[in-house]
C-alpha cells in the first residue's frame, strides 16, 4: 500500500503539472496576440508622429517662402527706387546691387529653405517606411489569430480579434493648388 500511495500522488502531480502547462500555454497565446495588438498599435502611433511632423514642416517651409518673398520683394523695390531716384545711371544701379550683395551675400531664409525641405523629404521617406512597417504588423498579426491552434484557442478565451487595415498608399493624382492664399 505504501507504494499505491506514492504512484497516486506521482500521478496526481503529473496530471496537475500537464494541467498547468495547457493552461499557461493557452493564456501564451493570448499574450502573443495582445503583444502583436501592440506592435501594430505602435506602427500606427509612429505614422502618426510623422505626419504630424511633416504638417509643422509644411507650416513652416510656407512662412520660410513668404519671408524669403518678402524680403526678396523689398530688396528689388529697394534697387527700384535707387534706381528711379538717380538720372538713369547704371552706376548708381550697380552700387545698389552690390551693397544688397554685400549685407546679404547668402540669404539665410535660401538656407532655411533648403535644410526644411530636406527635412520634408525626409519625413515623407520615414513616412513611407512607417506604413510599410504598419501593414507588416497587421499581417503578422492577422496571420497568428487565424492560424490553428491559436484561433480555436483565443476563442475559448473569449479573445476580440481586432480588424485592423492595412493602409492604402493611393496618392490624389491633383497637387495642392494655391499654397499661399493668394
């Protein structure tokens, strides 16, 4: 009898160490598909970020454009008037000119305007890597909740399976008219 008791109580540790291991199995399932909820949740925060980086350097590479006008516009009203207040002299002209170049010999707003254009194609490059990255996670994601076991299993469990969409890269075939209000 001794050792019937010592077999039941193996046996019963055994059935009761499977038990837990289906459990926390089937609960692993369910954290995979949360954890890939997650991954997908974060690709979809990072094109968020980005495109909400590019509406700022929109904004900005718009105020840059109108000042550079500006000042542009002032500098030539400026020669204009140098200009028309003298006899005609082209004299008086080139000196005009070459005292515009000399206060400005690089326009810095040209700079800005290049380095946010940069910036833009930049943005718009990390844009389109964020979507891509996006879709591979809603691919994975759909994938692993479909397959078996873990769909039969993630229903047991009364898991929600989320119906995320992949982005559409379709692109409107007319530009932005009218940038600047004007």
């Amino acid at each position: 009898m001794k050792n019937a008791w010592k077999v039941v109580l193996i046996v019963f540790v055994g059935v009761l160490a499977v038990l837990l291991m289906g459990v926390f199995g089937v609960q692993g399932f369910q954290n995979k598909a949360i954890s890939y909820e997650e991954q997908v949740n974060t690709a979809e925060s990072d094109i968020k970020v980005q495109e909400k980086r590019r509406v700022d350097l929109v904004y900005n590479l718009a105020d840059c454009v109108k000042q550079y006008d500006k000042h542009e516009s002032e500098t030539l009203k400026a020669i204009a008037d140098g200009r028309g207040g003298s006899s005609g002299d082209v004299e008086n002209v080139t000196t005009a000119i070459s005292a515009v170049s000399e206060a400005y010999p690089e326009l810095k707003s040209n700079q800005n305007y290049k380095e946010l254009m940069n910036e833009l194609s930049m943005t718009e490059n990390l844009i389109a890597e964020y979507r891509s990255n996006y879709n591979k996670q809603v691919k994975s994601y759909r994938r692993y909740v479909r397959a078996f076991p873990q769909r039969f299993f993630l229903n047991m469990l009364g898991y929600e399976i989320q119906d995320f969409k992949l982005l559409d890269y379709g692109a409107t075939e007319d530009a932005p008219q009218n940038l600047f209000g004007e």
